[in-house]
C-alpha cells in the first residue's frame, strides 16, 4: 500500500515537473519570438487579420520581402464567417500592395461577409491595399499614415498591342469599380487623383495622409485602435 502511495506521488512530482518545464519552454519561445513572455488571448467574438507588406498572389514574393499570402488569408474569412462564436472582423492593414487580383479576389471576400468588418489603415494601404480598406463596412486611418492611388502597373512590362492595353484597362476598370462601390469618393475625384503628374516624382498618382483620405471620401474617419474596435462593437450590437 506505502509503494503504490510512493508511486502516485512521484508520478505527481513528475507530473509537475513537466508542467514547469512546459511553461518555462513556452515562455522562452515567446520571447524569441516576439520578445514577450506572455501573450493576451484576444476575445474570441472578433477575429483579427493582419495584412502586412505585399500582397502575394500567384507568385511567390522575394524572400527578403514580408508578403501577406491571400492562399492564408481566405481560409480565415471562411472560418470566421461560418464560427458562431466569432461576431465580427478586425482589419489591420499595412501594405505597400502587390498581386492586383489576389488584392482584389479579398477585397471580395471581405465585402460580402456578413458579419460587421472594420478596417484600420495603419502605416500604408498602397496600391491594391485601398480596396482592401474600403472593403469593410467602416474604416479608419491613423493620422500619420498614407495611402497611393496610382493606375495599374507592371514593371518591365512593354505595352506594345492594343490587346494588352485594352486588358490593362479592364483590370483598372475592375479596382475603379470596387472602390466605388465601397466608399463614398466620386469617379470624377477617384480618376483625377490616380492621374495625378504634380504628386510623385517620376510616376503617375497621388499619395494621401490620414485626414486626405477621409475628406476625399476614401475613408470613413481618422482613428486609432481603439475607436476601430469600439465601432466593430457598435456594428455587432446593432
């Protein structure tokens, strides 16, 4: 009888000690990681999703580049919109743009959720990124942060027949429609702005910060992480 006590209490201190090493592991590959020891789990009725650098789409990005793969992003929006549990979707965007149809193909995707979205443009939202902004339900833009209307480029790329110009004019007509479709800026005001030649040196287009973005009907309204959640919840209890 002693014996099998013994056994059970050293299968407990065993137990413990496992416990102890697992915890001292976890916080060790947090910190290297992500230089913390600990990470708060976020509530589990709003999913986040964080699309940074470019956009990769059918090819694969440089290997020094940070890429958003769209392949990783879709397989989230379905979960979130079949998951009971999940009421609404946070968007935090920093992107300097990249695949125009991958771009565009979420953009798709997060306009016809139906759960309330909100998006937060962060440091950029370049490019492809600005459909992406205006594809939720309400957006935000922090001060300091910028957004590039350009038309659609590729580099190295030599138009030399009607039919690749007339395909890059479908392509641009499809971003056009979208942005349209989901803010509140004119086309008139929209083709101007992607038209520019006074904005950026060598390139056609213009560059917006923070306010530009809201007064040009672009953007919902200047806010930070907080007003962006704030909101999310207003939409998900209305």
């Amino acid at each position: 009888m002693q014996n099998d006590e013994k056994r059970i209490i050293n299968q407990d201190e065993k137990n413990e000690d496992i416990k102890i090493i697992n915890e001292r592991n976890h916080k060790l590959n947090n910190v290297k990681e992500l230089g913390n020891q600990e990470i708060p789990m976020p509530p589990e009725d709003i999913h986040f999703i964080s699309i940074i650098g470019e956009i990769e789409g059918h090819i694969v990005a440089q290997p020094q580049k940070k890429a958003t793969k769209y392949e990783h992003i879709i397989p989230q929006l379905l979960a979130a919109e079949r998951d009971p549990k999940i009421k609404g979707l946070l968007i935090l965007i920093n992107t300097v743009g990249g695949d125009v149809e991958a771009g565009l193909a979420l953009s798709e995707m997060i306009n016809s959720m139906s759960k309330p979205k909100v998006s937060l443009i962060l440091g950029g939202g370049h490019s492809i990124g600005v459909p992406l902004a205006t594809s939720s339900d309400y957006s935000y833009i922090v001060p300091t942060a910028t957004m590039t209307l350009h038309p659609i480029r590729m580099t190295g790329l030599v138009i030399g027949v009607p039919q690749t110009f007339r395909y890059f004019q479908k392509m641009q007509q499809r971003i056009l429609d979208f942005i349209l479709r989901t803010s509140d800026i004119s086309r008139e005001y929209l083709k101007q702005l992607m038209y520019e030649t006074d904005e950026i040196a060598n390139d056609v287009g213009t560059i917006l910060i923070g306010q530009e973005a809201v007064e040009c009907g672009l953007i919902d309204e200047v806010g930070g992480l907080d007003k962006a959640i704030a909101k999310l919840y207003e939409l998900m209890e209305s």
